[in-house]
C-alpha cells in the first residue's frame, strides 16, 4: 500500500526566533519512503537536524521576523495490515525490564503516576497481565473519556483527564500510559500520520494523530484508546514520555500559527 503524506504549517512571527521542528518522520520508518522527505522552509533557511534523547529526528533554525513556511508532500510504503495483535505478549518483572525501559516507568509532565497509582490497581489490579490488561485499560479509558475537539487544553494532564472526563486525542493517552505505568507496564507517547484508512471518514479536517506503545514481550505494541481498533496505515513520527517530549513546533519567542494542513491517505 502507497500512503500520501505532507502537511502545510505556517506561522507568523514578531521577532526573529529560534525554533526546534519535529516534523520528520522517526528512523524506523525511513526506509519505507518512496521518495525523498524533502521538507520546504520558505524563506529558504538553513536547518540544522539531529536525534533527541528518544531517537526522535529534530530540526533547528533560527527563522527572521514575518512569515515562516513548513511543507511535505511525499510517499510512504505500508504493508496495508491493522496494527499487530499479540494477545499472548508478557509483562515483564520490572527487575527484568531493559534499562531504557524504566524511563517510560516514570512520572512525567502530563503523566502523574505517583498521583494516579492507588486508582489505578484499584481498577486494574485484578486483571490479568500483560496484553489483556493494556486493552481492558483501553476499554475503560474509551468508555469513560468523552471526546470533543472544543475540550482540548494544552495543560491538561492525565490527572485532570480522569477528573474532568473529557478530552482529546493527547488526554486519552496521557490517560491510558499513566494507568500502565502504574501498574509496571513500560508506555510512551506517539505522534504520527494516521489516515480514514479502512474506516468510515472523519467529519472533521485531517491532523496528526496520537497513540501509545506499551513494552511487553521484549517489544513495543502499538495500542490507542481514543479509537480503540487496531487500525490501518500508522506512520510514526516521534515518541516520549507524553506530549511536552514530540511537540510537533517549539518556538523560542512569539509565534501565531495561521495554517495547518495535514494530509494522509491512501494512493489509489
């Protein structure tokens, strides 16, 4: 399967700022391109790219006062199958777990485990372990959240997310990866292209998508409990501890963001 991707972000700027860009996709999907990602920056500006501490591609430029222009229009190879499912994948002892790991054990920004960890076993600790528990957590997350693009807040974290019962794609995860680490599951926070690939089309412009990937059986599964399907044609871009780790733009200075367009769909 041949998957369009691209996007068509611009902002306005007061003052010559600084900027750090995660719109690449991630190294493990490079070799799938069918042609070059060759993102345009207009005006024309020197980036200069390297890997964060998660292996995640960044871009950093120093862009003048006006208006600054990111763009991708490129194609990808998918094998066109919905996300894995391994029902037999292990949890593993925490004693056990591989050192880089642990980090995705821990409290971050948007995820208070230490704040959320008595609710959580109170809720999960009599499910069984390892891939039936991350779905049930999945279930309960995608019944008890309520979606809603008006609800989204920026601070919001996992905490208030379970309080307020309400959010957007982000608090679903920040939700779900809280409840795992609580319970000794490895999760982090992914970012990336997920088209109406095998599903009926949203009612609402394309955007980058969020999901989670939990460690269990010496690897990482993808799981999302927003949609709460395995779905189809999932282009990773960045992961993290949660969002504050893969924020698509960081800018060092005032910013308005005045278009943004994503594309992602299926080549016929």
């Amino acid at each position: 399967m041949l998957i369009r991707i691209g996007y068509d972000i611009s902002f306005e700027l007061g003052n010559s700022t600084p900027l750090v860009v995660m719109l690449y996709l991630h190294p493990s999907r490079r070799d799938d391109l069918e042609s070059p990602e060759e993102i345009k920056v207009e005006p024309n500006l020197p980036v200069h790219t390297y890997l964060d501490g998660f292996g995640n591609v960044c871009g950093r430029l120093l862009a003048p006062p006006g208006t600054v222009r990111f763009s991708l229009d490129t194609r990808i190879r998918d094998n066109g199958e919905p996300d894995p499912e391994v029902p037999e994948a292990i949890q593993h002892n925490v004693e056990d777990l591989p050192d880089e790991t642990l980090r995705f054990l821990l409290p971050s920004r948007y995820c208070e485990v230490d704040k959320l960890n008595d609710e959580a076993w109170r809720l999960f600790g009599s499910t069984r372990p390892g891939w039936s528990r991350v779905q049930t957590i999945c279930d309960w997350v995608h019944e008890h959240i309520t979606f809603g693009y008006h609800f989204a807040d920026s601070q919001k974290s996992a905490l208030e997310v379970y309080r307020d019962g309400k959010g957007v794609c982000r608090d679903f995860m920040h939700l779900a990866v809280t409840f795992c680490r609580c319970l000794n599951i490895p999760a982090r926070y992914v970012t990336g292209y997920l088209g109406d690939i095998g599903v009926p089309p949203a009612p609402y412009p394309m955007d980058f998508s969020a999901w989670f990937e939990v460690f269990l059986g010496d690897k990482w599964h993808a799981f999302d409990a927003r949609h709460n399907q395995r779905r189809i044609g999932r282009i990773l871009m960045a992961v993290g501890r949660d969002a504050a780790d893969v924020a698509l733009t960081t800018n060092f200075g005032s910013a308005k963001l005045i278009k943004f367009e994503v594309v992602t769909e299926e080549v016929k």
